[in-house]
C-alpha cells in the first residue's frame, strides 16, 4: 500500500511534499492556513483545492485536541500573568517601605489572614488580600517563579480572564481552607 502524500501550496509561495502524518501534525501545530492549495490525489485528484473547503482538512482542524493545542500556546505574551507579577512586586514594596520588618504585626496591620480580625471586626476581605502578601524576598521570589511557570501555561489555556478568575478563586478558597485549618493563626 503506497504512503498518502499531501502536497501544500501556501499563500506565502511554498509548495511541501508531506505525508500524511506530517500534514496533520502540520496543521494541528498551525503552520498550514485555511487558504492553502492541498493536493491529496485520493481525495482531489491531480487538482489543487483550497484547504477549508476539503473534509480532511476540517476534520483536522475543528478536532477538539486541535482546538485545544491551539490555545494552549506558549506563544503569545501572558499579559495577566505578567501584570499579576508587577502587582505582587508593587505590593511587597510597598509592605517593606511601610514596615520596615515583615514581621507578623505588620503583615496583620497590611491586611494578612486574621481569624480575630474576620470574625469580631467582620474584616472578610483578608481572605482576598492575604493572597497578594509575602513575608519576605524568598517567599515573593518563590512565588513569582511558581507564578510565571505556571500562570503562563494557565492563561495559555483559558485566557487572561480565566486566569485571573482562578487566581482570585484559589486564593480566596486556600485562605479559607487555611483559616479553618489553622484558626488560633
């Protein structure tokens, strides 16, 4: 049985002699537009055909493990991501210039998690800014390459919106996991 080979005319002039399964990781991968001139000679004969207009083409790129390799780039700046970081720099420079030492009173008087604090004074919205929090340069520089090695793959994934709706919900949740954990913290 002869090997199925796909021949790519692209818009940019380049003509490729693929075989089948170069073709798909091709496409999969983006490197072949819905305006390329395919030739299968199975499917279209000795003719050229545009690449959206054949099912083979389609079936490829509408595939939901397409669709999800395609947002799940590494490509595109993870502006979220980015911007969260220069919030938590922003925030641990203005901790150390207003307190000098992180020490556990000052991290409480800047909005740390405070049990006494939530429960007589009401004072919930700790459990949000707990999270923007560090202690010291270790837990900030820690946290900022967990935050740039994951947060980059995370917004790859579900956007700069889902990204930051995840952030904000697993803060707030591990804060309250944390505050009923360890309530006498």
């Amino acid at each position: 049985m002869a090997e199925v080979r796909v021949q790519v005319r692209t818009a940019e002039g380049d003509e490729l002699d693929l075989t089948y399964a170069a073709f798909e990781d091709a496409v999969r991968a983006g490197s072949i537009a819905d305006d390329a001139l395919l030739r299968v000679e199975a499917v279209t004969g000795g003719a050229f055909r545009l690449a959206s207009e054949l099912e083979l083409y389609r079936s490829i790129v509408d595939d939901p493990r397409t669709r999800f390799e395609r947002s799940f780039t590494l490509r595109r700046l993870p502006r979220a991501t980015l911007a969260t970081v220069a919030i938590l720099i922003g925030v641990f420079v203005w901790q150390t210039r207003q307190a000098g030492a992180l020490d556990g009173a000052a991290l409480v008087r800047q909005g740390a998690k405070s049990l006494p604090h939530q429960l007589e004074l009401g004072q919930w919205w700790r459990l949000l800014t707990a999270s923007f929090l560090h202690a010291d340069w270790l837990h900030l520089v820690s946290n900022l390459a967990y935050m740039l090695y994951v947060g980059w793959s995370v917004e790859s994934a579900l956007g700069a919106t889902g990204a930051v709706l995840l952030l904000l919900l697993s803060g707030l949740a591990a804060m309250a996991l944390s505050t009923v954990a360890t309530p006498a913290a």
